[in-house]
C-alpha cells in the first residue's frame, strides 16, 4: 500500500495497493477491499459481495497479465467505491467474461469491466450505497 | 460427499471445480452432495442457481 499522489485532489479518499499479477495476491487485495469498504460502513452482505466481485475480476485480470506488478486503486466517496486495477498484459490477451462469472458479478456488483487497454489488461468495478 | 465446512469462501473457480468433480462422480454412477457450507458459499450457490441443482447436507 502506497501513500496518495499529492497532487490527486481526491488523495484523502484514495488507497493504492501494487501486488505481484499473481493469483496467491488476491486474496491480499480482498482484504483490502473489505477494509476500505468497512471504513465506509457497508454491511457485512455488502463487503461480502464485493469481496467476490474483487475476487473474480482480479483473478481474470491476473489470468491475462504477463506478470509485473498489479496497481489497484480504491477510491472511495460518500455512497460508492470505486476500484480500479491494472497490470500488463499478455500478447494477444482474451479478457472476455463467461456467463458463470458474468452471472456472478452482475449478482453482487453495481457496475464492473474488464479490459484490454494500451498493452495493460485493467478491471474496474463500483459498489455503491443509498445515500443516508 | 464434499465436506465444505472449513470453505469460508468460494468463487468461479472453486464452482467449476465442484461441477467438474460432479460429473466425474455422476459418470461413475454415483451422487454428489456437499456438506455444511457456510454462509458466504451458499449464497454464491444461490446466485448461480447451484443450490438447487447441488443436494447440501446441514452439518
């Protein structure tokens, strides 16, 4: 985990985290995500379904990436959090989403992508709550 | 029978193994069931539809 950029204006809400493109480190960006997710007070079934949604995205991700490390960002505002991830990918890359998976995600996550994007394969997914 | 007490989290990975392992077991005339799972792997059961195609045993 890194300090913010100093420059990101929304650097009070940002926590950075690189770990090796390697399966064994999801299970460190979960714990993460469950972290920040906490300290925004989602419940327990939410933190639940984001774990999972981290879990499936992350793993695709790292499936695809041709090692190096992973750069995940997790941004947080008053009703959502966002998380973002990227590593470099493999040459010829195929990030496409099963339909197990698919079902999976749409089931426990507000919105999510995964891409190819410039030589990296990225994830992103936002989880959000009713406003209070 | 697949005993997942000690399984405190599952994900696509770990439900095609389970699918995988059924049809290994169906071909071979036998029945598969899965044991005790927790909270979090039932409700991944439940999102996919598995609960019911899976016969779970409470502990």
């Amino acid at each position: 985990m890194s300090v913010a950029d100093p420059r990101d204006p929304e650097r009070d809400n940002v926590v950075r985290l690189s770990v090796p493109a390697a399966l064994e480190y999801v299970r460190i960006i979960r714990l993460t995500g469950s972290g920040v997710a906490s300290r925004l007070a989602f419940d327990v079934e939410e933190i639940e379904n984001l774990r999972v949604a981290i879990d499936e995205l992350a793993s695709m991700a790292i499936e695809a990436a041709a090692g190096g490390p992973l750069d995940i960002t997790f941004r947080s505002a008053e009703n959502e959090l966002r998380i973002e991830g990227c590593a470099p990918a493999k040459a010829g890359a195929d990030v496409g989403i099963d339909a197990l998976t698919g079902q999976i995600l749409k089931a426990v996550i507000d919105d999510y992508e995964l891409r190819t994007d410039s030589g990296n394969v990225c994830f992103s997914c936002i989880a959000r709550r009713p406003l209070t | 029978m697949f005993d997942l007490s000690a399984t405190g989290f599952l994900d696509s990975s770990g439900l095609r193994a389970l699918l995988v392992a059924e049809r290994s077991v169906l071909d071979h005339g036998g029945t598969m069931t899965l044991r005790a799972p927790s909270e979090p792997v039932q409700r991944l059961l439940e999102i996919t539809g598995l609960s019911e195609h899976f016969p779970v045993e409470e502990s």
